[in-house]
C-alpha cells in the first residue's frame, strides 16, 4: 500500500514562511498531476496549488504570488513554499497524486496542520 508522507507543517507567525513537503513510499508509475489541498475547520476541502508532469502549475486566488508548488517527478515529491502566511492559511493540508496509468486513482496525505497566529 502505496503512502504518502507530509512533513514541515506547524505553527508560524503572521508574515512567516513555511514549507511542505510530501514524498510517496515507494515510486509511483503513471502519476500525472500532484497537489495541495487544504481544509480548514467547518470548511470543504479546497486545492491550494497543482503542477502537472509538464510543469503547468495552478494556484487558487488567494494563495497567488505567496506560495509555490514544485515537484521532482523522479522521486514523487511535491512541496509547497508558502510565504506572507495570513491566519485565513491556517487548515490541514494535504497532498494529493492523480494517477492516471494504468488507470484513474487518487492518492492523498494524512494531512498536516499549519497555524497562522500571533
């Protein structure tokens, strides 16, 4: 059974810097897109930022110009540097793999938490 392991969450002041990190146990073949989602609490699930096997990357508007998602696909590892973190980043984020051969499957994170605060 395939994981994937988060790591660099916690807590930071308003205007801090973090960065996450998330490598899959074992090579993944196929994979696609990998990405962050975040939940905070009474939220749904919401994607943060995404980068494809080519490089194309998205990132919701709130997050634009703070953070940057970068991957090394040869050893499925994301990670997102998040700068001028506001308290409205504060959730559990996770990390998402979308494989796409041999067939569609959706691989996520435990989650780690990141808390804005003064």
């Amino acid at each position: 059974q395939v994981q994937l392991v988060e790591s660099g969450g916690g807590l930071v002041q308003p205007g801090g810097s973090l960065r996450l990190s998330c490598a899959a146990s074992r090579v993944i073949v196929g994979i696609n897109a990998m990405g962050w989602y975040r939940q905070a609490p009474g939220a749904q699930r919401e994607l943060v930022a995404s980068i494809t096997s080519g490089g194309s990357t998205n990132y919701a508007d709130s997050v634009k110009g703070r953070f940057t998602i970068s991957r090394d696909a040869a050893r499925n590892t994301v990670s997102l540097q998040m700068s001028s973190l506001k308290p409205e980043d504060t959730a559990v984020y996770y990390c998402h793999f979308q494989r796409v051969f041999p067939a569609r499957y959706d691989y996520w994170g435990q989650g780690t938490q990141v808390t804005v605060s003064s």
